[in-house]
C-alpha cells in the first residue's frame, strides 16, 4: 500500500459509521435530556445541536485516523509501534476535535448560550479524554476487524491452496501413467477384440483395475505393499501385450511384505522405468525382477533387476525428476528411515538394480505430513 493511498472505504464501511456515531449522538442527546432540568436557561435544541456537532466531529475523527493507519501502513508494524501510534495519534485528534467543537459552536450559537458550558482547562481536558477514550475503542475495533478479516483470509486461502495441491497431486498421479503407454494398450486391445475376444475382456480389466487405482488413491499418501504389487501385476500385463515375447518378468513376494505400507505408484513407476530404460530400446528384450522380502530386523527390502548399465553422470544431467523425486517422495512419507539406491547389480553383469528399504509397519514410520505431495519418478 502506498503512503499516499488508501483503499477506498467500502459501502459497508459508511454504513456502519454512520450508524455507530449517530448511536453515540443519540446516547449524548438522552443524557442531557435526563440530568439536564428543563427550567435550565439552556434551550433545549441547543443541547440537539451539540449532540449532532460532537457526533459528526467523532465521525470525521475516526476516519481521519483510518486514513492516518493506511497511509503510514501502521497495520504492518509491531504492536507496540502500531499502539503508539494510534495512542499519540487519538489524542492529536481528540484536541483538534475539541477544538472544532468549541469553534463551531461560537460560530454557529448565540453567545450568550454558547458561554454557558462549562469553561477552563480541566473541563476541556475531560472533553479530549473522553472523545481520545471514544477514538481508542474505535480504533480497537477497526483493527480488531481488520486482522479477523485477514485471518479468515488467510484461512480461506489456505484451503485454496490445500486443494490446489490436492488437484495438483490428482493430475500428477493421472501423469504417472505414461500417455503412450495407454494409447498402446488401446490399440492392442482393439487389435485383440476379433482375434482374441477373451484375451480382449482381460486386457481391458486390468486396464480399468489400473485406472481406478490411480483415481481412488490420488490423495492417499500410503497404500499396502500388497495392493501396488496387484496394480504392477495388471501393469506388466498389458506391457506384455505391446511387448509379446520381448517381456520377460517374475515377481518373488513375500507375503509378509504386504501389509508394508509404502506410496502408491512406488513400485509400479520402478518396475516401468526398467522396462522403459531396459526392455523396451532392446531389439531382444529382457527380463524384470522383482523381489520383497523382510529382513531380520522387520523391514522390506525390495528389488527390481532389469537389463542396461546405470551411468550416475547422465542421470543427473536428465531433464526429468530422476532419483531427486522418488527421494523427496520417501522422505516426505518416512523421514531419514527410508532408503533408496540405483546402481549396476555387483552380481550379475548388464543388470541395473534398483533398492527399496523401508519400514516394515506404519508404527515405524513418522507421522505424516499434511503436505504431502506425489512426485513423478522418471529414470
């Protein structure tokens, strides 16, 4: 906001002023119309008049000092700097108001009514500590609604942003499965309709059981190991339908190791990025492998093995996500408890393995976070 500059008041604003300070005049004009006698010299409009000048003088008062809040940018300071300023700044407005009072009202009264009121500093020092008084509890109010208003605001767009986030994990999760892929598996499956109608029908299931998967668990950070390793299952079915004999795999599970909760598309973005990197560019194919076992501490230890060297140097210049993705992934969802590795099997030659490392029950693992994102992992 500028110093120069102020927001224009809204309706609302106008509104309320008006409203509160003729509330105020009222009140003035029923307490002189109750301790004023009426065989007092002063006339009765006299005491009218009054009430309306003081009301209208208070409201000119507050909105000089929101102007004052707006343009010094007082909102954006500490507290006791901001309460300092308010403080200094009702009672410069509480004098000048009284002062205009007492202006106004030689002006615009007879004399000889006007110089009835009660005179001397100590009467005009009681007038500026009660409109100073009246300006504070203004000024606690107009700020009080202003951080109730950013704090609703502030809440709103927090939830904005939590669905923001949410959206953004659905069409990260959506993106996980690559187009192609989906594509291919249509064509196939079409290719299948007239020669192989039954082979068709269970193509098309494991299509629908993968993409209801990837829908239902957009939001969900954790998933059983055992209903990923169903999803890989329907995956490296319809790999094999686009690949045929160049796609050879096994899956070796532990059925211990289902229960391991894990995030979900884990195991199933592994097992196609060796696939993608090593069976599919090879004019033979290969063969992937996968293993879960718990080891003698209680926690999963899984492995996909698949055909090609891994070059450390290139992955980190690759333009995807890479290992940095799948990392934050672990990491958001386990702490330092998890552990990945990718590296060139030391058992076997032509042969990348990739290792998975993680708790074997959700009491291992740390509460989750509610920002939790999915992160697509691309080798």
């Amino acid at each position: 906001m500028s110093m120069l500059s102020a927001p224009k008041p809204s309706r609302n604003y106008w509104r309320t002023q008006v409203l509160a300070w003729t509330l105020y005049g009222i009140f003035n004009l029923v307490l002189y119309r109750a301790f004023v006698p009426p065989t007092s010299s002063t006339p009765r409009w006299v005491f009218d008049v009054m009430s309306v000048l003081i009301a209208a003088t208070a409201l000119g008062a507050s909105h000089v000092l929101r102007q004052l809040i707006w343009r010094g940018q007082w909102l954006a300071r500490p507290p006791l700097a901001l309460l300092g300023r308010l403080l200094l700044a009702n009672a410069v407005l509480a004098v000048g108001s009284v002062v205009m009072i007492g202006l106004v009202s030689k002006l615009a009264l007879p004399l000889s009514v006007a110089s009835r009121g009660p005179q001397g500093w100590a009467a005009q020092l009681g007038y500026c500590m009660n409109l100073a008084i009246l300006l504070t509890l203004w000024a606690a109010a107009y700020v009080g609604w202003y951080y109730l208003h950013r704090s609703r605001r502030a809440e709103i767009e927090k939830w904005q942003l939590t669905a923001a986030v949410r959206e953004a994990e659905l069409n990260t999760l959506r993106a996980q499965l690559n187009p192609h892929f989906l594509f291919n598996g249509l064509n196939n499956i079409r290719a299948l309709v007239s020669e192989d109608p039954e082979r068709a029908r269970q193509a098309l299931a494991h299509l629908a059981e993968l993409l209801r998967y990837v829908m239902q668990h957009s939001a969900t950070p954790l998933v059983p190991l055992g209903q990923e390793l169903d999803i890989v299952a329907d995956y490296l079915a319809l790999e094999a339908l686009q690949l045929e004999d160049r796609l050879q795999y096994s899956l070796d599970v532990d059925p211990a190791t289902r229960a391991v909760p894990l995030p979900p598309l884990t195991v199933q973005l592994l097992v196609e990025n060796a696939i993608k990197h090593g069976v599919a560019g090879r004019p033979a194919g290969g063969s992937v492998a996968l293993t879960a076992q718990l080891d003698a501490d209680g926690w999963l230890c899984l492995t996909v093995r698949s055909p090609g060297r891994y070059y450390p140097a290139q992955a980190a210049e690759s333009s995807g996500l890479g290992l940095r993705s799948l990392r934050e992934r672990l990491a958001q969802a386990f702490g330092p408890a998890a552990a990945f590795a990718l590296a060139n099997d030391p058992a076997a030659a032509d042969t990348v393995l990739a290792t998975l490392r993680l708790p074997g029950s959700t009491r291992m693992a740390p509460e989750l976070s509610s920002d939790f994102t999915i992160l697509p992992l691309v080798r």
